[in-house]
C-alpha cells in the first residue's frame, strides 16, 4: 500500500504522527467505510477506522486510485468511534 504525503492538506498534531495513520489501514481488523453523504461520494472520498501497532485508534478520510492512497485528514478516536471499533472487531471475531 502506498501513500501519496507530498504536500499533506493538514498537520498532525503530536499525539499522531505519519507511521500512525499507515499502519492504521494495515489493521487486519480496520473498518472502511464508504460515505453516505453526497458531497463525499461525488468526489470519491472514503474513511478508514483503524489501529497502529501500539494500539492507536485512527480515523482518516482519504482518496485513492486503487495504487495510491491520499490522507485528506486524520487524528485519534474519539470515544464514539473507539466503541463502533471494538464492536465491529467483535463481531468479527465471533464468526
């Protein structure tokens, strides 16, 4: 999987750095979703919930080619998110 970070459209702040946001869509477990709002679909735009290696919670919307993938924006889970997460991994686990 490869990313496009030339020219990132935002920062990360400390808590989050670029290694995060990677291994985040290399979560066997992580959850993508296409987006239910027009304004995402029409410019093709999707979002990855997933978690680093040591463990951080990662929402990220992103673009891609089906090669190259763009992070428009990303940070840390917010408890919502944390809770859809652990939720969608134990259903998957219970199959």
């Amino acid at each position: 999987m490869e990313f496009d970070w030339s020219h990132p459209p935002f920062e990360c702040d400390r808590s989050l750095i670029q290694r995060d946001i990677e291994e985040s869509f290399e979560d066997p477990f992580a959850v993508r979703l296409m987006p239910d709002s027009p304004r995402f679909a029409v410019q093709a735009r999707f979002f990855n919930l997933g978690k680093s290696a040591t463990g951080r919670g990662v929402l990220s919307l992103y673009r891609t080619n089906g090669k190259l993938i763009r992070v428009i924006f990303a940070r840390p889970f917010m408890p919502d998110e944390e809770f859809f997460y652990q939720r969608r991994l134990n259903q998957m686990l219970a199959q």
